[in-house]
C-alpha cells in the first residue's frame, strides 16, 4: 500500500463530473489497483475514489504532479498534486480476511446447507472459496448452471457490496468459472447498499435467520 499526504485538487470525469478543491488529503494507492482520496473528518468513507481493475499513470514533464487514475470504464480522476508531504509504501501482504461472529458464520453454514433458499435449482460448490484477496463465503451454481458468489453479511451495508465487487472482478477473471454473477445476503439490507448492488448488476438476498434454522414463528395462525 502507498500512502501519500499532499495539498491536491481532485477532479473526477465519468458519468458525472465532481471536483475538489485544494486542501490536505491523503491518497490511498492499494495493491489491488484501486485509489482513494480521504479527508480527516469522514471516518472510513473516501471522499472520491477509484474501484479496481484502473491504471494509475503519473505525470512527467509538463505535466508533473498530476496523476491521472483511469477505470475500464474509461472514466477519469485527476489528481493534481500542489505540495507533497509524505509518500511512503508499505508491504501488508495478504489479509487473512474477516472472521465472522457467530451468527455470520452461523448463517454461512445454514445457507451452504440449504442453497436452494436462493432459488430453485441452485447447487452448492464450496464454502470458503479462497481468493487472492481472501475467501469468498459461498460459491455455488444456479438452476442454469453459472457459477454465483454469495457475500453474507448479519447487517449488509455499503462495504459488503464493495467486497462482493472485488471477488466478482477476480473470480471473472479464472475462464473456468466465468460468468460469475453475485448474490449479497444478509438479515438486513441498507438501502444505499441495496441502491449500490442493483447499479453493480448484484442480486440481493434477505435471509431469515430464525427460519433457515426451522424456528416457527410464535405468533397465532390460523393455519
């Protein structure tokens, strides 16, 4: 990982335009390819940024100081450097990924062994797909025979969707699995999650967790 504190402008150029003013940031250049822009009042949440597979190009010359980050999309952002004050990169090696609580790991296990609670048809691969960024929670195969990515989450937010995003890019990649389309499951979806995995093409599954563990509801039916 680079980590670059410089005063920049930030530009972006794709299906909308947004700018940043000069001030203090720091820039985030991660090995999987992605950049990010950070201020130091929004928490984990970059102000701007670009997700994998882009290319970072620095300029020379006449153009020294500005970094231009380019997506397979074709969109831009353009960073332009005023005064750099730290640029240091440090080698994280690969993460182990998340351990998940007991009721993630809990439902991993449930839906592994009842796949068919996304759909008809639906057959397991394995659990624990390792990847190069870590493991993917399930990977199964559809009633039509894709294979099918499954992040789960107790409480799916933005960064679920983000991580599902990275696995599908890699897994897209192998020609043995490819298409790989994602499913992000959780007991409770975000909206501003749900938004984002519709635009990403992600499916997203609601998943009951008393349910899939054959607890019956306590209230009275009539039948």
């Amino acid at each position: 990982m680079r980590l670059v504190i410089a005063r920049c402008s930030v530009d972006y150029a794709g299906r909308l335009t947004a700018h940043l003013p000069t001030a203090p940031r720091l820039i985030l250049v991660k090995a999987d390819g992605s950049v990010s822009i950070h201020a130091d009042d929004r928490a984990y949440k970059p102000l701007n940024w670009m997700s994998p597979p882009c290319t970072l190009k620095e300029g020379t010359g006449d153009e020294e100081g500005v970094w231009t980050v380019v997506n397979k999309a074709g969109e831009k952002l353009i960073i332009t450097m005023e005064e750099v004050l730290h640029d240091s990169s440090h080698e994280l090696g690969v993460d182990p990924g998340l351990i998940k609580d007991g009721v993630e790991a809990h439902l991993q296990e449930l839906l592994a062994d009842r796949i068919e609670t996304l759909g008809e048809g639906y057959t397991l691969i394995r659990r624990e797909y390792m990847t190069a960024i870590g493991p993917v929670d399930i990977l199964c195969r559809d009633a039509e025979g894709r294979t099918v990515a499954v992040e789960i989450k107790r409480r799916g937010e933005i960064d679920g969707v983000e991580q599902l995003t990275r696995y599908l890019e890699l897994l897209n990649r192998d020609p043995h699995l490819a298409p790989v389309r994602g499913i992000f499951a959780a007991q409770e979806i975000k909206p501003q999650a749900r938004v984002l995995a519709t635009d990403r093409g992600i499916g997203c599954q609601v998943l009951d967790y008393d349910a899939m563990r054959g607890i019956e509801d306590d209230k009275l039916r009539l039948f």
